[in-house]
C-alpha cells in the first residue's frame, strides 16, 4: 500500500515518516525532492504541471503544499491548481484512494472576537487567501467521497521559533488587551494526519487540528520569557492577531482517540527549547 505525499516539505516529511515506519510505502512529491530523507521515495514534481503517473495501490493521498508567498496567485497555485490536478491526475489514471486529506488551516474561519470555535461554526474567511483556501477545501469535498480535511492552527515545532525569537531578540510586546491565539506543534499535526487516515473508520469531512488549549498571547509570551530565564516582555499597543480572535477546539479530533503529544504550549515549546526534533528542509 502506497501513501503519497503532494507537497512534501515539513509537515509533509514528517507525517511520511511516520507512515513509513508503520510499514507503507511512502511517495513524496515536491519540486525539489533531493533533501528528503532515504525512508521517502521523493520524486521531482510540479503540482500544477503535468503529473506522472499516481502508483495503482495509492491507498492515502495527503496534501500539504504550502504556497511560497502570501499572494493571492500563489495561494491559489498552491492550494487550488494542485488539489484540482492532482484529482485530474487520480481520474486519468484510474486509482481511487481510500483517503485524501487536504492539511488546510483554521485561516478560513474569521475572527470570532475571542469566542469558540469547532467544526460546526462557520468557516466564513476574512481575508482573501483563507477564501482561496476555503474554495480548495470546498472542491476537494465536492469532487472526492475520499475527502478529508484538518483546518490546523498555527504550527511550531523544530526550526518554527518566531515566537521564541521575538521574546529572546527583545522584540515581544505584551498586547493590552487579551488576544486569543491557537496553535499545534508539528508533530502532533504529523501524527493527527497518519491517525485521521489510518484509524479512524468513518472519518467526518472536517476536523480541526490545534492543541487543548487556546491561550493569551501575554501568557504565551510570559511563558517564554521565563523559561529563557529573561524578564517579561514589556506592554505595547495591542497588535491584531493574524488569525483572527477565537478559541478553536479539537474535542471532535480528540473523540476519535486522538492523543496529543503536546497538549499545551507549555510542553510543545519546553520541547522546542530543549532542541528536540528536526525542522525538515
Ligand atoms: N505555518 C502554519 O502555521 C500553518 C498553519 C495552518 C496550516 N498550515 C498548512 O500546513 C501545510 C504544510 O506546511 P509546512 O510547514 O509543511 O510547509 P512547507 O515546509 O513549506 O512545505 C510545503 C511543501 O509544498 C511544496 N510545494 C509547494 N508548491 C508546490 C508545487 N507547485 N508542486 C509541488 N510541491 C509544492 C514545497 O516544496 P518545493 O518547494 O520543493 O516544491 C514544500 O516542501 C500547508 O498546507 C499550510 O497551509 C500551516
């Protein structure tokens, strides 16, 4: 049974080697295949060019290309044009996968002004590439009775330091008013990917993936400082959270069995600060 990957970079690589160790072949398609790991059968390719043939027993498709800049065009080359070539290719090719997950964000739902946020609300995009993104989810879910989608929150893990770089470089500013943030480390993201495909029986079309807690950037930050052994960062004007304000909830990812490794921030980052894991090139 082969998994293929569409997209193969962090996230992607990470979820294939945790497929591969449970025994699959795993097919990693990327433009630029030479760093994968020897587990990972990369091969050189553009998801929005002409495809090579999908190989027959292609059990799971996972597609997690990430678009190189925040435009519109390339959102939509990324997210849009792949998803619907990579279809085109499984139809030309005859090969009809048991699941086809699209990692997709928690960017198409807007701000919900620090209120709940799950599977049932509605997924209303403010900003223009979370509609590109919302229009890949909505054709992937239109075309494919294999579909599946996992709405992440914001990833950090291994190499993902931004956080801990603007509290380390002095840059952080404690926002005034409240600011809800959600977020996910990446193996836990990884792992989410290989369970909602492999364990789940009946999988929901949607689920979001973000860890058990949402929580206040100030405290985040906080959090930060203290463990670098730094003072807190000092207050400033309140910046808006790219996200848009809310408190998203994986209860629903957490029903069908799913254990983080990380449920809070507090052990995701002690673990990025200890230096565990690679960031996959
Ligand atoms: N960053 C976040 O906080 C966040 C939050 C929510 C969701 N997500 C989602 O998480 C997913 C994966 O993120 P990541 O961190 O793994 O990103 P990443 O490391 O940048 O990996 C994305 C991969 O997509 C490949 N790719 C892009 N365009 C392609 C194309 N036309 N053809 C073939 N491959 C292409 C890139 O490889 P080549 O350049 O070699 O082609 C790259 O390796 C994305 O879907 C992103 O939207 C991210």
């Amino acid at each position: 049974m082969t998994v293929l990957i569409a997209g193969c970079g962090d996230l992607g690589t990470e979820a294939g080697l945790r497929y591969a160790a449970a025994g699959h072949r795993v097919v990693g398609w990327r433009r630029s295949p030479g760093r994968l790991p020897e587990q990972l059968e990369g091969r050189a390719v553009d998801l929005t060019g002409t495809l090579p043939e999908v190989p027959a027993d292609t059990d799971t498709v996972v597609i997690a290309t990430a678009a190189g800049e925040r435009t519109e065009a390339a959102y939509r080359a990324a997210y849009v044009s792949a998803t619907a070539n990579l279809l085109d290719a499984l139809e030309r090719d005859g090969v009809s996968p048991r699941r086809i997950l699209f990692v997709s964000s928690t960017a198409v739902y807007g701000d919900f002004g620090g209120g709940p946020v799950d599977e049932h609300s509605p997924a209303e995009p403010g900003t223009p590439t979370g509609r590109i993104l919302r229009e890949a989810e909505r054709l992937l879910l239109e075309r494919s009775p294999a579909a599946l989608v996992l709405r992440l929150s914001g990833i950090y893990g291994p190499g993902r330091t931004r956080l801990i770089d603007s509290v380390s470089s002095g840059r952080a500013v404690l926002p005034a008013e409240p600011q809800w943030t959600n977020r996910i480390h990446r193996d836990d993201a990884a792992a989410a990917i290989v369970h909602l495909t492999t364990a789940v029986e009946a999988p929901a079309p949607v689920y979001l993936g973000t860890d058990e807690e949402p929580s206040d950037l100030a405290d985040v930050l906080r959090f930060l400082a203290a463990e670098l052994r730094l003072p807190a960062p000092p207050a400033g004007p309140t910046s808006t959270t790219r996200g848009g304000d809310k408190r998203c909830s994986s209860a629903l990812l957490r029903s069908t069995g799913f254990g983080f490794t990380y449920p809070t921030y507090r052990e995701g980052y002690r673990a990025v600060l200890a230096g565990e894991g690679v960031r996959h090139p």
